[in-house]
C-alpha cells in the first residue's frame, strides 16, 4: 500500500499522480504500486511539486513496518530515533509583535 498526501500541489501534479494512483479525497493518493513505480512516482512529485508539500508513505519490512519520504515545507519534519522515524512538530510562528 502507498499513500501520497500533498498540499499546494500545481493541478499538473495532481493529474499526474492520478494516471498511476487513485485520488480518493482532495490531494489523497492511494495504490499498490511496484518499488520501481514508487520510486518513478516519487521522483515526479520532487520534480513538480514547487512550492507546495508531499509525503509519501508506503508499507515494508521495517520494524515499525512503514517508511515514509517528504518534501516541502511543513510543520511536521521527519526525525530519526534510535533507527525509528518519527514526526516532530515545529512550533507556531509567533505573531509580529506590536508596539
């Protein structure tokens, strides 16, 4: 199973992704596809995804058994753990102060 979920992603990309994956919800992209399509597919959304922002998330051996690749900016940024990947949360940007 892979999972890709972007945001402010170009139309272009988005009807691209769904040539190989099945949009089930706005920006949502479900399939089965093979490592070598995974990683074909990856690579057009590194290529088209401009300013907007992806993850991808697909199922294998691991111990937690999923992996997950993003890019972009976001408020979630992948950090390793003992070998676990996980997720942390940068804080708010804090509102311009006045005077």
């Amino acid at each position: 199973m892979l999972v890709i979920v972007t945001e402010n992603a170009p139309p272009r990309l988005r009807g691209r992704l769904a040539v190989w994956l099945l949009e089930i919800r706005a920006g949502v992209y479900i399939g089965s596809p093979s490592k070598r399509l995974r990683e074909f597919i990856w690579n057009q959304v590194l290529e088209g995804v401009e300013d907007g922002n992806a993850v991808m998330a697909w199922n294998t051996n691991t111990e937690s058994g999923y992996d997950f690749l993003t890019v972009g900016k976001n408020r979630r940024v992948p950090v390793d753990f003992d070998g676990l990947r996980l997720v942390s949360f940068k804080p708010l940007d804090e509102p311009d102060k006045a005077l």
